[in-house]
C-alpha cells in the first residue's frame, strides 16, 4: 500500500485543488473541448474524477449508488464541479481520518457499474490504493490536456505533495 488511506485522501485533496485550480484559467470552451481522451474533454474527465471519489465513498458506507454509468456528467461547467470535488474530498478526509490501519486487511463487496454487473470483494487496502491510483491516472490524463491548451501545469505527484506538505523526501545533493 502506498500509504495509510488518510495520506491518500490528502494526497488527492492537493491534487485536486491543483488541478482545478489551473483548469480554471481555462475558457468554459476550453474545458469542454473534445480532445480525443477517454472522457472526452477536461470537464469530462474532471466529471469521472468526482463520480468515481463518490462511487468509491457510497461502497464503503453501504449505500447502493444511483449511478448508471462512469461517464455521468455531474456538473457543466468547472465552477460548479470544483465546488462539489472540494466537498468530496472533505468527505473523504473525514472519512479516513480514524481508519484503523489493523482493519485494512478486512474485504470490502461491491457491485461493479456495468450493464451486467459483477460482485466483488478485495482487502480494503487494495480499495484505497485503487482509488489513488485511478484518480492519479485521470488527473495525469486531465494535466496532459490542460498542456495541449498551451497552459503549463504544476506537478501533482506523491513526491512533490509530500514536500509540499511536509518536507519529507527532501535530501541534500551529494
């Protein structure tokens, strides 16, 4: 595992607000853009982004989720979005902060979001590391089409959130 669920939940809170922060020097046509991804636009992506953060947090807490599909449109325009991605992360920040690192171990069963769905269980571990890594794939997605819109985006990985967030990793050159 990458890291304990809540350093996951900050590593994704600061990576977010990165990325939408940047996203929002964009034009509303900019951001909505097809650029042959597999979310279409940034706002597409940025969209998948936030419904997988509550599909992920849904399972967890035993609701049954109303999602259909994973390219739902939750919001159309970046404003709206960046507010709601803001909430979620605080969700998850809440959520993670008193998991217990011996539970980690214990499964988690969900149905998957297909049109003949399959029930799953993994070791909650394999869950939030999951989580992490499929955000960290489509904001690497969303960070490659903010750069073809001719803006430079700043670094949004684990290295650069933990010194940004605590030094850690910082070495002297030799």
């Amino acid at each position: 595992m990458l890291a304990h669920p809540h350093t996951l939940a900050k590593f994704n809170a600061w990576a977010n607000t990165r990325l939408h922060k940047i996203c929002a020097a964009l034009s509303p046509d900019q951001i909505s853009a097809n650029r042959d991804a597999f979310f279409g636009s940034i706002l597409g992506t940025l969209n998948h982004i936030l419904l997988v953060d509550i599909l992920y947090r849904e399972r967890l807490e035993g609701t049954r989720s109303t999602f259909k599909s994973l390219d739902e449109t939750l919001h159309d325009n970046l404003p709206d979005l960046s507010a709601h991605q803001r909430d979620e992360d605080q969700r998850w920040l809440a959520l993670t902060a008193e998991i217990n690192a011996d539970k980690l171990d214990e499964p988690i069963a969900f149905w998957t979001l297909m049109d003949d769905p399959d029930h799953w269980e993994v070791p909650k571990h394999i869950y939030f590391t999951n989580l992490c890594q499929h955000q960290t794939h489509h904001r690497g997605q969303t960070h490659n089409m903010v750069s073809q819109a001719d803006i430079d985006p700043p670094p949004i990985g684990y290295i650069e959130f933990r010194i940004d967030m605590d030094g850690s990793f910082v070495t002297k050159p030799l």
